[in-house]
C-alpha cells in the first residue's frame, strides 16, 4: 500500500526517507540485480491474514486493523 498513510509514516519516521526516496532505492536494486523489494498488499486485512497464517512473515498496518492473530512491535 505505497499510498497509505500509515506507509508514509514507515517511511519517514521509521525509515528516515521520504517515499520517494524508498521507489528510487528499490528501482535501482531491482535495475542493477541486487534485489527485489517486498511483496505490496491492497488492504491491512490481507496483510493480517497473511503474517497471521506465515510464522515468518512481517507486515505492517494501522493499529486499528490488528487482531490477537499477530504480535505487534511498536514502532513509535
């Protein structure tokens, strides 16, 4: 979700970039071979169900789509 708020706020106060800054990072791993970013979902009930199901999976969503299905990390 590239365009979600929550998405933004990973970026800038997680990540310390701007979203911007995280496309061209990804454009240039993916262009010179050197990776491949993480999957992008639709909705935070889909993130949910997917890191619920995959003991080794992360996401994250806004704290009011969490569930007692997943442990939480605050990042603030």
């Amino acid at each position: 979700m590239s365009s979600s708020a929550v998405r933004g706020s990973l970026d800038t106060d997680t990540l310390g970039r701007s979203s911007t800054q995280i496309a061209a990072y990804w454009s240039k791993q993916v262009f010179t071979g050197k990776g491949i970013p993480t999957e992008e979902l639709d909705n935070d009930e889909t993130a949910l169900a997917i890191v619920a199901n995959n003991p080794n999976a992360i996401g994250y969503l806004d704290s009011v789509s969490v569930s007692g299905a997943v442990r939480v990390i605050s990042l603030n």
